[in-house]
C-alpha cells in the first residue's frame, strides 16, 4: 500500500510501489536552540529508504548528524553544487541535479523544480540554487517543495497525486522564501493535487519558547486546511501530526 509518513519537519518517508524515498533527513532531538516538540523519528528510518533527497543547503534540511545514519551506499540527490556538503555525511552515491533535470534511482524517477529560496549554507556563504522535487514511482507523482514562496510557473507542477506543501518554520513567525497557510493554499490551487499535505511545522521550536508562545505549534497546518479547502474544494487536504502516517489511496 502506498503510503506517506510525515516524520517531521521537512522530513518525509514516501513508500510508493517497492520503493521508499526520504526527505530532508532531520533525524536528532536538537539543533543549537532548537528543540523536537514531535516523537522522535524511529531508529530503523535511515536504513529504510531507496533514496534521500535534499532540497536545499540550511542546516535544518542538509543536517550532517542525521546523513551520517544513512547507509553509506543510500543514494543522496541534492542540488546541483551541494555534494560538497553532503559528501560530509559519509554517504558515497551523491547525485547532483538542476530544474528541469531528471534522473533515474531503480523504479523512482526525480525531477529538480524550482523554488524561490536563500540557498546559502550560511549568510556569508556562496549560493546553491535550492530545489524542490517531483518524484514518480509506483504509478504515483509527488510534489516535495522543500522551502520555497510561490513562484511563477507553480501551476505547470499539476497532475501530481500528493502535494508535500511547507506551511510554516521553525520559531513564532515566518519570514520571506517560505510559504505561510495562506501562500500554501493558493499553491494548492494552482497545482490542484489530489492530495495536499502540509509539511515544515510542529517539529522544531527554540528552547522553553512553547510555554509562552505554543499557538505556531498547532495553528497554521489548521488554517492552511481551511483555506485550502476554500480556495481547493476538490483536493483531499490532510493534517498528519509529526510521526503519523497515511495512505495515498483515495478516501
């Protein structure tokens, strides 16, 4: 059965046929003021998948610690002039690709799409263009966008089966190149999925904010579904809590 399970984050594993794809592995319990507010990600995840894409160079999605758990032998696809980075994680079969580029990993087909985001590593570092991705396998299409503001050209990533859609970040607010609930849902309508899941909340928040500040925790994968529905009324749009899983069959 296919099936997606929201890990966390911008952490997915994708099971679609006989293959497994994993997302922007952010696997630990921390990242410097950061805390995990979800469960934990299971202990056997980095051996299950294919494939592991990564969407762009921020540390919060190309986390060294957490590529260090995949096997060595995992295929990684990354942006193109990222593998420097992720050669660091110890896994040897980094595949590097551009928009509009596609590439074969056994039955998962991966084409590179744009997105509009800051793809330094650091404020002070060289630009790597980010990507997102569309993934066919099994008979299915997926969108994965990783980070990314609504762009020109959005609307010619229809015909997927299940949209993964960023919602929100890290801290109390979000700022520019992310999607909010409200620049979410209109990219729901312009790709029209049959599926839309929301992604990028829930998951990480600086340390002993929550108890002040819990609301960004909870609320926008809630308000992107209620617009979504507005805006999308014939697309299937579901909340998965961080560890929780889903089948792609339709409801």
């Amino acid at each position: 059965m296919d099936s997606l399970t929201y890990i966390g984050h911008a952490t997915t594993l994708q099971r679609l046929g006989r293959s497994s794809i994993l997302t922007d592995p952010m696997l630990r319990g921390w990242l410097g003021l950061l805390r995990r507010q979800g469960p934990p990600p299971p202990p056997e995840l980095p051996k299950v998948p294919d494939a592991v894409l990564i969407s762009h160079l921020h540390l919060d999605h190309l986390d060294i610690r957490s590529l260090r758990r995949v096997p060595r032998k995992t295929p990684v696809v990354v942006p193109r002039g990222a593998a420097r980075w992720a050669s660091k994680g110890g896994v040897d079969r980094i595949r590097e690709i551009s928009p509009g580029e596609t590439i074969s990993i056994g039955e998962i087909e991966v084409t590179g799409v744009p997105a509009q985001h800051d793809g330094r590593r650091h404020p002070w570092g060289s630009e790597v263009e980010p990507l997102g991705y569309r993934i066919r396998c099994g008979g299915r299409t997926v969108y994965f966008a990783g980070d990314t503001e609504l762009f020109d050209g959005m609307s010619d990533l229809g015909g997927v089966d299940l949209a993964l859609l960023p919602v929100w970040g890290w801290g109390p607010s979000v700022g520019a190149g992310h999607l909010n609930p409200e620049s979410a849902a209109r990219a729901v309508a312009l790709i029209r999925p049959r599926i839309a899941v929301p992604i990028h909340w829930g998951t990480f928040y600086p340390l002993g904010l929550r108890r002040l500040r819990p609301d960004p925790l909870i609320r926008p994968p809630l308000e992107f579904a209620r617009m979504a529905r507005d805006l999308a009324p014939d697309v299937d749009v579901r909340v998965l809590q961080p560890g929780t899983e889903t089948s792609l069959e339709s409801r």
